[in-house]
C-alpha cells in the first residue's frame, strides 16, 4: 500500500512538473527570455532550471547517510563544527627560518589555529642554498630550509604539541619530516602527540605541478616509507596530504582533481599494503588536500561526492573495517587560480564565498588566499583580512551550527551523485587503462589536464567565463595602490653563511659514513628510508647531501613531453 502511494505522489508531482513547464514557464519565457540557452556548472555538468523530489529519487538514502557513519557523504565526524570548528591554517613562509617565525608569531597572535609552510624552489628540488641551481631564489617563494639548524629557527618558541603543523612540499618531502621528528626529539617532544602533515604527494607532480627529482618508482617507495614510519611512530601525524589542488590550479577541471587524485591515493595504498602492514594500520592517517572554486554549490557538492567515493574505494577494494580508515579528510585552499591582478580587492570577496563553500563542504582545515597573491607573498595585512574572513564565517554567519546544512536539497545531492558516478567511471577508465603509473608514463593525465586548462582558457578570452575586472567591468585606467611584500636579498647571504657554517662544525667522517649506509638503504625496497635520514640530518647532513647521494642510487627524472 505503501509502495502505492509513493508512486502515485511521484506521478502527481511529475504531472505538476509537466504543466508548470507548459503554463507558468512557458508563459514567462515569452516575456522574458532567460539569459542563456544552456546553464552548467564550472565543471561541466548541464544544470536544470529546478531540481525536485524526482532528481533524487534514484539516490538510495543510505547514499546520503548520517554525519559521521559510512559511507561519510554528509561529513567525517558526527558533530562536525559544532564540537570543533576546522582548523585555520594560514600558510606563510620566506626568507630565512627565522623570518618565517616572525610571521608564524604575528599569525597565531591574530588567532591562526594550525600553521601552514611555503617552501622556497630549492628547497623543494633539494639543493642547498649554496648551490649554483639556487641562485637568486633562496628564501623568495618560500623558506629556505637547507639543516635541522634551520629548522629549529622556523620552529623557534613554538609548542608543537600544541599546534598543527603542515608542510607543502614534495620531492624532498620526507628530509623535512626528518628534520620535523630531530628538533622534536631534541625538544623533548612526544612524537605521538604532534600533529600535521607534510605533503608528499610525488604522483600528482608527474601529473600537474612538475616538481621532481627522482624517478616516479623510487619517488612512490619514498611515500610509502613516510606512511609506514608514521603509522609506526607517530600516531596523529599525517605522513601524506594526497593532493588535488595542485592538479587544479594546473588546469583541470573540479572533477579531473577529484579522480586523479584517488586514483593516486590507490597507489599509494596499494604500495603500503604490499610491505605487509594491515590497511586499517596506516589509512586513518592519509589526509587529502583539495582547491574550492567559484561555483558555490558544484564545491560542496563534489567534496560530499569525494567523501562517499573514498569510503567505499577503502571498504570495497582493500577490505578496511575500522570506520577511520574509511574517513576522507581534507584541507582546503581557496582557488588562486581565481585572483586577478586588476580590482584586485576583489580577491576578497571571492575568497569568502569559496571559503564558505569548503566549510559547507566539510573542510576539515582551511586557508584563505590574500589579495594580494595574484602580485607576490602576501602582506601580513593580506594575511589578517584573509583570517579574519574565515573567522566571520565561524563565528559570525552561524552557519557552523548545524551538521550539512546543505544535506537534502534536491540540486545538491542531485549533483553528488553526479559527481559520485562520473569519478567511479573515470576510476574504472585507469583501472582497465593499465593503472595509475603507466598512464602518467603515458602521459594521459597531463592530456587531460592541458585539454581543460585550454578549454577554460577559451572560455575566459570569449568571456563565456565571466571574470569580473578582467573580461567583465573593466577598468581600463586602474590606479594600483598596493604595497607587496618585499624580498631581502641580503636573507639569501644570511643563510647561504648559516649553512656553510653548520658544514663545518659538523663531524664528516660520521656523515660520510651514514651518506653510504643510505645508499645501501636506498638499494634495498624491504628498508624505510625515514630512520637513516633523521640520523643525517641530526649529524648535520644538509639536504643537498641527502639528494645528492640519491641522484647517485636513483638517477633523475626527465617527462615525455606532451602537446
């Protein structure tokens, strides 16, 4: 009986539908035409005029689900903000170690809650400040970290039990995490009580942002040593923020990030459970990184979508039992694909709308892009107004009062599913393709994301991408009054002595010595990499030496290009 009248309203409401279009809308349209023949979101999926009961019919309830309870679609946690708010994580980092703690400090003083770092180019390709590749970049896009010396000077005065820490960095990603676990054990901290993360994730480099060093074989090896050794030791810290945002900002679409960045997150998986350690071991520890975009509801929608995915990739295909294994967590970072140099204080408003479209989407720690990102570093200024704005939305809006506030409505979980079913499809495409690692050889991935960069590129010069100040309300004599952050060059001889100096007070023969035991390591696959690292760089083995001896082992990594 019941079954009958659910399909008698079903029946009803499409009749309603049905006339609806034919009266009021057809009636409307004569009069006023809409703007546009077809509407779609950013990412490409058709949008219909309203969505109802009937959009959603098909989605089994147990699909949505509860906060908290698999399959994760309406959050990871059963009360979400409303026990703890996400974790703000302004991310700084240039200059000297030192000088980025002057900015760490200025930060938490305005009430930041984790801390985020930016590393300087050679610090990320693994060439010491000293090097003839470092020139004229040492301490400009980032801090220049070259020993555990600089280490402690980016970390001076700052409880790291108490604070969250991330590190957005890839190919020499495990020597900081090296670096991160001495000056914890030095301080006398509990390694099982800090928090945080290192980015780490190489696949995506191959795919999206470029940034290598070694071969992608030896490269994944290194992520799943990081996963392993933490698993091991230290129990709340994140080995690897597997990241889509890099993927996007290269250009590809918000459904491209999400899809290749779990199909990375297999590997990685894949990789770990190989050595023999349990899956619901290490899986509650991986943490996911993701862009938030202009197009508000498409932004919670895909990261609802990403969630259910995941959980059902961890139970399905691995076998996890324990419900944290199953658990997407994430980082979020408003689009800097989006700013714009003209009207530039416009960065700010679409920064708070996209920071409210990751807090409804269930961020687990944000960051908010400065206004002035599109020209340099951003001012502490910036940096204040772009706090401010996620603290608005948390304590000003409300909306952190209730769990999902977007769960149920017809369009939004219309748009999940959409987006659940169109990363599964492109999943399932990898899978039959030969995998993740063979079609980054290939360069299927980097396709793909050219193709979309080149398709938004196209939209924007047309202006069927509107962008206001630049294709839209264009001010053709912009008066600029901006202060951007300015470069030291006199940092760059700072460290280049601090780092020399370090070399010289160091024991040699001893890191001689352990630079040969890495080697062997590095030629054994069953050995983790991690514990001779921290005992290289406690010795005072600088990075370049770590990367150096590995380039010897490993050899280095050239891309097939792709047009």
């Amino acid at each position: 009986m019941k079954e009958t009248n659910e399909a008698q309203t079903v029946d009803k409401l499409a009749e309603q539908l049905q006339a609806w279009e034919g009266r009021e809308v057809a009636s409307f349209l004569a009069r006023q035409p809409e703007r546009q023949e077809q509407f779609s979101t950013l990412g490409g999926f058709p949008v219909k005029r309203v969505y109802t009961p009937l959009d959603v019919q098909n989605i089994p309830l147990e699909d949505v689900g509860l906060p908290g309870r698999y399959p994760f679609t309406r959050g990871p946690y059963p009360t979400m903000y409303r026990g703890r708010r996400w974790t703000m994580r302004q991310i700084a980092g240039f200059g000297t170690g030192a000088d980025t703690n002057k900015r760490f400090k200025y930060l938490i003083q305005q009430g930041q809650t984790g801390l985020s770092t930016d590393f300087d180019m050679p610090t990320l390709m693994g060439y010491d400040s000293d090097h003839a590749m470092s020139q004229g970049e040492v301490g400009r896009g980032g801090v220049a970290i070259d020993t555990l010396s600089d280490m402690e000077d980016l970390f001076a005065g700052i409880d790291l039990e108490k604070i969250s820490v991330s590190m957005t960095i890839n190919p020499s990603a495990w020597i900081l995490l090296a670096m991160y676990v001495a000056l914890a054990e030095k301080r006398g901290f509990d390694l099982d009580r800090l928090s945080g993360t290192i980015q780490a994730d190489m696949l995506k480099e191959y795919m999206a942002q470029k940034e290598w060093i070694f071969p992608i074989a030896p490269s994944v090896r290194i992520v799943r040593d990081c996963i392993a050794y933490c698993a091991e030791r230290m129990k709340r810290y994140n080995p690897v923020n597997i990241c889509g945002y890099h993927i996007n900002e290269a250009g590809a679409s918000p459904l491209h990030e999400l899809a290749f960045t779990l199909a990375n997150t297999i590997v990685y998986v894949e990789e770990v459970v190989k050595t023999g350690m349990p899956v619901d071991r290490f899986a509650p520890r991986l943490s996911f990184f993701f862009a938030c975009g202009s197009d508000f509801f498409e932004e919670a929608a895909r990261f609802r979508a990403v969630r259910r995915v995941f959980a059902t990739i961890m139970r399905e295909r691995f076998g996890a039992a324990n419900p944290a294994s199953m658990r997407l967590r994430f980082h979020c970072q408003t689009a800097a694909a989006t700013l714009t140099r003209p009207q530039y204080k416009v960065n700010i408003v679409r920064t708070a709308l996209q920071a409210l479209a990751a807090v409804l989407g269930g961020a687990q720690s944000l960051h908010t892009n400065g206004m002035d990102e599109a020209f340099s570093i951003p001012t502490e200024e910036a940096m204040k107004i772009a706090l401010r704005t996620q603290q608005v939305i948390a304590e000003e809006s409300n909306v952190a009062n209730v769990v999902d506030p977007l769960g149920g409505s017809y369009y939004v979980e219309k748009l999940t599913d959409q987006y659940v079913r169109a990363i599964q499809a492109i999943l399932k495409e990898v899978d039959e393709r030969g995998g993740t690692v063979k079609l980054i050889e290939e360069g299927w991935f980097q396709r793909k994301i050219a193709e979309d960069a080149y398709e938004t590129a196209l939209r924007k010069q047309s202006g069927e991408k509107p962008v206001i100040g630049v294709n839209r309300y264009v001010e053709e004599e912009e008066t600029l009054d901006l202060e951007v952050h300015p470069y030291d060059p006199r940092s760059a001889d700072r460290q280049i002595d601090r780092t020399r100096q370090v070399r010289a007070n160091r024991d040699e023969a001893r890191v001689g010595e352990l630079l040969q035991r890495l080697k062997a390591v590095a030629r054994d696959e069953s050995q983790n990499i991690l514990p001779v690292t921290v005992e290289l760089v406690n010795q005072g083995a600088t990075m370049g030496d770590i990367v150096e001896t590995l380039k010897e082992v490993w050899g280095t990594y050239r891309e097939t290009p792709v047009f």
